[in-house]
C-alpha cells in the first residue's frame, strides 16, 4: 500500500487500541462531554500520559472536540464531533468482529507455536 493511500492514512492515525477504546467512550456519552479523569476511570491500563497523547491526536485530526473551563486546576472536557461519531460505527464493527473471531485466531497461535511432532 502506497504511504499516501488513505485507508493506510487512517490506520496509523486510529489504529491503536487506546484510540478505539478513547472512541467507544465518547460515543457512550454522546453527544454530551466527558472529562479527562472520568475519560481514564473508564479506560482501563491506560496511563495519563498516553491518554493525553491520545486525545491530542484525535483533537488535532478533528474526531473530538476540547473544551477547558477557566477554573484552577482547569476543567477539561472532551467529545466526539461529527466526523469522530461517525467512525464508531466502523470500530464497533471490528470490535464484534473481533470478539467472534479472536477464540479462532488464538486458537491457531497455540498450533502455531506447538513444537513439531517427533
């Protein structure tokens, strides 16, 4: 696949677990907001850090919105925007695909990875 293509585009962008499950999240509260502590209660293992990172990327690719509230320490709430609601569709998809299909795939690691017989 050429690195311009768009599909390949789009899988370095949201192609981690992190930005699929920071995506089912939103799309739970939507189209209310969400802040980032509440964000990380519900996104378990994930770290601050690599939470953030992860809303930075989807904020600068305009799947979700950030809004800051004047307050000390600030308020930072978070949503999807129109273009981030509709990628849960697709991602829900994979996800269901692949709560079917990952028994069948982990399955066939465990042959893969049995010595040879003999």
């Amino acid at each position: 696949m050429d690195p311009r293509c768009p599909a390949r585009q789009l899988l370095d962008r949201i192609g981690t677990k992190w930005t699929s499950m920071a995506v089912k999240v939103l799309a739970q509260e939507a189209p209310d907001e969400i802040r980032f502590a509440e964000l990380r209660r519900r996104i378990p293992g994930i770290s601050q850090k690599m939470l953030s990172v992860t809303l930075q990327s989807l904020v600068r690719d305009g799947l979700v919105a950030r809004r800051v509230e004047p307050t000390v320490p600030p308020a930072v709430h978070y949503r999807l925007t129109g273009l981030g609601l509709s990628l849960e569709e697709p991602l829900s998809a994979l996800r269901a695909w692949a709560e079917t299909h990952m028994p069948e795939i982990d399955r066939s690691n465990q042959l893969a990875d049995e010595p040879p017989p003999g």
